[in-house]
C-alpha cells in the first residue's frame, strides 16, 4: 500500500517545533518520502518562547551546509543539538490543514529546505507505520 501522490499545495505550509510555529515552507521538488523546498522565516519567529534553541539550530545548519558535500565534513556542529535533531516534535501544518509528522529538516543557505516524513508515525496520507522491519517483509 502506498501514499497517494502528493500535490505542491498538500505539503506547502507552515514549519513547527512542537506549537512554536518557525517558518513558511513551499514545496519544489518531491520524491516520497523526501521532499525539498523554499523557507521563509516568519515574523517575530525569535520572540516566541523555546524559538531561540530552534533558531540556533537553523542557523547552524546553513552555516555547516556547504561542508554537507565534502569528504572532511564531520557532523560536529550536531553535538550540542541532539536534542533537537532526534526530537519528534518537527511537523509540517500542510496548507490544507494537515498536521504532518516530519523528521528534522536541512536548512542551507539561499533559504532552502530539505525534509522527509516520519513514515514510522504515520499521518493520514502515510501508509501506517510497519509491525515489523521492512526487511523481514521477504
């Protein structure tokens, strides 16, 4: 079973960390369950209460972005936002309504975003999570 195809305006949207509401995304490119796009900070984003850890995180990401590519990146940056990057509080309000789990996102510098689904939690238009591995499936 597989997820309906997805349209641009289905996973254009706002970018949240738990209620706290960081950015507006809009989808270019698709390729379940990956997805990459454009951001845009929202106003006022740095006032609401927890956004500077979020904010320090993002621009984090863009400055070790270029570094992504290269043999000599090392992920250190990482270290002291574990909390962040393994948290399972990144969703993506859709356009259309839909609270969407999402697994961190990639900001790099031109305000450009990657991200891809949770699909081990779910949503409505995500096949439902496995009972077991995928590779027990054969």
């Amino acid at each position: 079973m597989g997820a309906r195809p997805v349209e641009q305006e289905q996973l254009s949207g706002t970018l949240l960390f738990g209620d706290i509401e960081i950015a507006d995304i809009v989808l270019l490119n698709a390729d379940f369950p990956s997805y990459a796009g454009h951001y845009t900070l929202l106003p006022d984003v740095d006032q609401q209460p927890g956004a500077a850890r979020v904010l320090e995180y993002i621009d984090a990401s863009v400055k070790a972005s270029p570094q992504m590519e290269t043999d000599d990146y090392d992920g250190a940056w990482e270290e002291g936002l574990a909390d962040l990057i393994d948290s399972d509080q990144w969703w993506l309000l859709t356009s259309d309504g839909e609270k969407r789990s999402i697994l961190i996102p990639i900001f790099f510098v031109d305000n450009e975003i990657v991200w891809r689904d949770d699909v081990h939690r779910g949503g409505p238009n995500l096949p439902p999570p496995a009972k077991k591995p995928w590779w027990k499936f054969w």
